[in-house]
C-alpha cells in the first residue's frame, strides 16, 4: 500500500459506513460482516455515552448488550478516563521494573474478594485469564484433567477453548488439550463422580452460564462444588469473567452463596469499559505451591498485563463499583427488571422463560412445532433454534433502537446485559418494546417475514 493511502486515525475516523463495511469485508472478516449485516448490527455509530450510543444520522440508542458485561460503568465513563489521563506521563510499559499501580491493583482486588483471594496475576482478555488459570492449576497440583461444563464458555483460544462447553466452536480445532472433559451444569453427583479417582486438578464453572442462555444454577450448588474439590484435592475455579464487578446483584457471583474459590477469573468490567484488562487472583497456598519461588517466578508472564493505562484505569473502575453500589443498585433494578419480563411471559407465548440474576438476564423463545415443522422434516425448528434470537435482537435494534444479542452457545436466548447504571425508565423502554414485537409476532416465521423475506431466504439458504 502506498504511503499517502495510509490511514490516519483522523481519515480512520472519518471513514463512511460504506467504507468501514467494505474494509472489514475486504481485510477482515467477510462472513462476521454479512451476518452482521442480515440483521441491520453494521451501523456506524459515533458517539458513546453511558448507556447511549448514537450513530452518524444522529439516532440515539440504548446498549441492552454492553459488551458482554464490559461496561458495568457504561460508556466511556468519566472517572475511568480521567484516571487515565492522570497517567499518561509515567512510562506505561518498563519490564526492568515493579508497576506501582499493578501492586495497587492486587490490593485492592484481595480488599473486595472473598476472604483468602490474595495473588493477582495480570493480562489482557478472559481468555488470558483463564489459559493462566489452567496452567496455575495443572502445576500447583502436579495433576492433569480439568473438568468443565456442557454449556459453558471460557473463551475461544486453545485451553480456553478445550474447557468451553460447545462443540461447534471446537471440533475444527482438535485436537484439544488432553484431560479436558464436561459434564452438564449443576450436577454435583457426576462431579464427585468425577473428581473421586484423585487425578482431577480444577474444576472450572461460572457462577450463572453466560453463554450458555444465562443459567441459573439450583441453590447449594456452588457450595457443593466447593465441598467436593476440597475433599478430593481438586482447585475449585470460578470463571468470573462476566458475573464480576456487581453484574449478578453481588459485588462477585460466588458471594451469592458466601464461597470462596482457589482461584477467580476476572476481565471485562474490571477495565472500566475502556482499558483491556483481565487478571486470576489465587489463594496464597496455591500461589505458592505454583510459583512461588524465584526459579518458578517467570513460568507464566504476559507482556502488556499490568501496563500503567490499563491499571489506572482497573483503579477507577474498582472504586466507581464499589463506592456507587453497583452491585446494590443491580441487584434492586433486576428484581424490578425481571417482574416485568416475567409479566410478560405470562402474556405471550413465544416467550418461553425469564431467567437471571440481577442484571445479566436471557430470554429464551418457544420452538416452532405442529404441521409446518413437520412438513418441513424440522428444518424450520433448527432454523428457528439458530437465527429466532438473532431476529427478535435485530427487531428490537431496528425498529425500537436497543442494542442486544443472542448468546452464543443457546442462539434461541438473547441477552439483557445493560450497564448498570441504567434507570428504571430505561428498563421500562425495552419491556414495552419486547410487548410491542410479542403482541405482534406470534411466532418464529412472522417474525422471520416482519424482518424481511430476503433475510429469511438468506437463512435458508446459508
């Protein structure tokens, strides 16, 4: 490429939605950017301030997804930028020496968690988190096997990967790693069942599946799981990636039942929604028994974990979520919350189950049966089960300017992640909007038709 078609970031900014389309078609993923574009998500929006965005014809939305619970402060929010900016003259990357605002960090972080999380490790995405986890795991024990759950996701690079519950994001990548195995979410007996041949290091769960359609777990069992990997010498690990930081109406999903795991993975909010930021933080035995010597010090390590932009801003947002009462506020703002969703499934339906806990809630829809899905040999049931979800999301962006999504290991359910920030008169807005298209579309195909022929021709076809 010639220097003078070089993009600066102010041509980069200035770019029209045309051409941000065509760059990512051309130069990074074409098939991510016709499928967001079947269902109207390839708007170029410009602007982003708590929970609105507003695109480029100056139409202003409510973010209902917040990056899959990065943005518990909202976008952009003041405070984590300003921390920022309070650093932006201290050297942000200096291997050859101790980052005071990492050591900060890990204070702070071993302040709020459970009682005995003490040792922080630093990276940049979930998956960061939970690949050190593994191996923290794998050699505090001297033990091989890992244990996750059907429908659970840890993230999509090789280990996380091999402990994430859905085979279709992994059956073009194996072979995986060796003793990994699943069982389904919520079963302690197959878990003992499991871990009793001694030879398990971890178990991995999420305090509420995320990706999994948000399942709630039955009471007692993170409990459970906690008295069962002690028993056997097995490290309990909770994936925290998107419970963390007040989401679930508890400053950690695992406080919901007062546990207290080896290890804790966190990311998303923990940057404030600005800073890539993610960390494990371990018991002290554990850490020690890992790394804890001079000659095991550097086994695991990461570039830019820890950099002083990134901490400053984990800095702010650790204290925006706590001295606000985030957690609190999720917690009351989700009762209401989902009062309402759960009114309305009553009315409607489509509208399968309400599910969640505090502000990280899914929707799941009702399958189409009867004669047309019979005649069809139940393509219009797997067709409905991939892309139903997908549609009410494109519904609700485009006719009544609310961000959601589907989730990705239950398609069929979409996710109300909103900031948790966000006012009661904005949980109201999306709940008359779900009314608006359940009082309107009874079913998978009117609303496949409401979305336009052409998209579900498109669908049947791919």
């Amino acid at each position: 490429m010639a220097e003078d078609k070089l993009y600066s970031v102010e041509t980069a900014v200035a770019q029209t939605r045309e051409e941000i389309i065509k760059n990512h078609r051309e130069y990074v993923n074409a098939g991510l950017t016709a499928m967001l574009g079947l269902i109207g998500f390839d708007k170029h929006f410009v602007r982003a301030a708590g929970t609105r965005v507003w695109d480029e014809e100056g139409g202003e939305y409510l973010d209902f997804l917040g990056s899959y619970g990065a943005l518990n402060l909202g976008h952009n929010p003041p405070a984590v930028l300003a921390a920022i900016e309070q650093v932006k003259d201290l050297p942000n990357m200096l291997q050859a020496a101790l980052n005071p605002l990492a050591g900060a960090v890990a204070r702070n972080l071993a302040a709020i968690l459970p009682s005995g999380l003490k040792r922080a490790f630093f990276g940049n995405s979930g998956a960061e988190a939970v690949e050190g986890a593994l191996k923290l795991a794998r050699i505090a024990t001297g033990r091989e096997k890992i244990i996750s759950c059907e429908g659970s996701f840890h993230g999509k690079t090789l280990g996380a990967l091999s402990v994430t519950g859905r085979k279709k994001y992994q059956e073009p990548f194996r072979p995986l790693l060796p003793g990994c195995e699943t069982i389904p979410y919520g079963n302690l007996d197959l878990l003992e069942a499991k871990l009793k041949g001694g030879d398990v290091a971890a178990f991995i769960v999420e305090p509420v599946q995320g990706e999994g359609g948000i399942i709630v777990p039955p009471d007692g069992y993170l409990k459970g799981v906690r008295e069962l990997t002690q028993k056997y010498g097995a490290l309990f690990i909770a994936d925290e990636v998107q419970t963390g930081f007040g989401r679930t109406g508890y400053l950690f999903g695992c406080d919901y039942e007062g546990v207290v795991p080896d290890v804790i993975c966190l990311a998303k909010s923990l940057g404030g929604g600005v800073m890539p930021v993610s960390a494990y933080v371990a018991a002290e035995e554990v850490w020690q028994r890992a790394y804890g010597s001079m000659d095991k010090a550097l086994l695991h390590t990461s570039t830019f974990g820890g950099n002083t932009w990134a901490m400053a801003a984990a800095l702010a947002a650790i204290q925006a979520v706590v001295e606000g009462r985030l957690a609190d506020q999720a917690k009351e703002k989700g009762e209401y919350f989902l009062g309402r969703l759960r009114a309305l499934q009553q009315k409607y339906p489509l509208l399968k189950e309400v599910r969640g806990r505090g502000l990280f809630i899914g929707l799941e829809f009702n399958q189409p049966e009867g004669l047309l899905n019979t005649l069809t040999g139940g393509a219009l049931k797997n067709l409905a089960h991939e892309y139903q979800g997908a549609l009410v999301a494109g519904e609700l962006l485009n006719k009544h300017h609310i961000i959601t999504a589907y989730t990705l290991n239950n398609p069929n359910v979409i996710r109300l992640e909103p900031p948790l920030i966000v006012t009661k008169e904005e949980l109201d807005r999306v709940v008359d909007a779900l009314e608006e298209i359940l009082s309107r579309q009874k079913s998978f195909l009117s609303i496949a038709f409401s979305a336009g022929k052409n998209m579900l021709g498109r669908l049947t076809r791919s």
